[in-house]
C-alpha cells in the first residue's frame, strides 16, 4: 500500500533543493537517475500496488498514483502537475502516463497548464477508482483481499496488464528526463527559483 505522512500524498518539489540542483550538475544528474528508477520500479512492481490518495499529490506524485494499480482518493485531496508553472518540463509527473487513462487532449490541457485535479474529477476520468473518506482504511482492506487470492494469479495478471505501461514509459521517458535535464540549466529556471526562495518581507 501506498500513502502519504501527513496531510499531502506528495506534496511536490521543494524550492530550496530545486535551486541546490541548478547549483550541482552530479546531484542534479542523480535526482533524476533516481526519479527513473522510482518511475521503472513501479511500472515493473510486480505486486499489485494500492495508493491511499490522503492530500494533494503533485508531480512526481501525480505519476505515484498514475503507476498505482488501484487507486482511493480523499475528497478534499487533488492531483496536479505544476511542473511548467515552475519553468520545468513535466518529465517523471503526470505527462508520462495521463495518456493512458485519459484522452490525449485532457492530458495535454491539465499538463500545459498545471490545472489541479479534484478527488471527483480524478474519478470521472479514470486517474483514481473511488473517493473515499478514509482512504487508508479502504486501501487497507483493498489491499487484504488481494492478498488472499493466488500469489501467482495475482502477479502475472498485473503483469499482463502492465506490459502495456511499461512499454508507454519506456517510450518517452528518455527524452522526458533529457528534456527536464536541459530545463533545470534555463536562466527562466534560475529566476523563478530565485525569487520563489527569496526571503519574504
């Protein structure tokens, strides 16, 4: 199972570690090695995981519930993919699985935009299954029926089901990652990250 600590699913990057990476091409280089392995390992999880959306899921997080296999969302809880609005490309976010749930066009619309999602519209589209009040709870008890059906079974249908998946982000995903790269070296990027860790006042 799959949740947040606190009261955000992922709450998105941190403006501080977004201006350290600006600043350090090998930590840079390794965050986001690490984001493809976290996008891999749960395109090629092979035990059905279920995600207990409890808060706001945003960016890398927004891809989380996207690579989840069955997916309860608190109603005041949303997701979106901010990652333009930040001078960045939306490369480990939401863009690189929306497709496959939504049509192409609303993908594009909620990507370009970084238009938040609310808990009912995520469901109306097909990016979570159920709202529900205590998402935990009903993950929980999701995710206990699962475990009593055959190991085996239980696998290798996800694994059917998700040779399609992984297939889609391999596709993208490369350049994805190349594109963001490149977005993190951008004096645009640099200037929002200057005065969004401005001190205030």
């Amino acid at each position: 199972m799959l949740t947040g600590a606190g009261r955000a699913f992922s709450a998105g990057g941190d403006f501080a570690y977004l201006a350290e990476l600006a600043q350090d091409a090998d930590l840079l280089a390794k965050t986001i090695a690490h984001g493809r392995d976290i996008v891999l390992g749960m395109a090629r999880c092979r035990v059905p995981v279920v995600a207990a959306v409890n808060g706001p899921a945003v960016g890398l997080g927004c891809s989380l519930v996207a690579l989840s296999d069955i997916v309860y969302i608190a109603p005041d809880a949303y997701l979106a993919d901010p990652h333009v609005q930040v001078v960045l490309v939306a490369a480990d976010g939401g863009p690189l699985t929306w497709p496959l749930h939504i049509s192409l066009m609303l993908a594009k619309e909620y990507a370009l935009t970084g238009q938040r999602i609310a808990a009912q519209r995520a469901v109306e589209l097909g990016l979570a299954n159920h709202v529900a009040a205590d998402p935990v709870a009903e993950a929980v008890a999701c995710a206990q029926r699962i475990m009593k059906l055959p190991q085996q079974a239980v696998e290798s249908t996800k694994r059917v089901l998700n040779i399609h998946l992984e297939r889609a982000v391999l596709a993208s995903l490369d350049y994805a990652l190349s594109a963001e790269h490149q977005s993190f070296t951008t004096e645009d990027f640099r200037s929002i990250v200057t005065r969004l860790t401005a001190p205030k006042g």
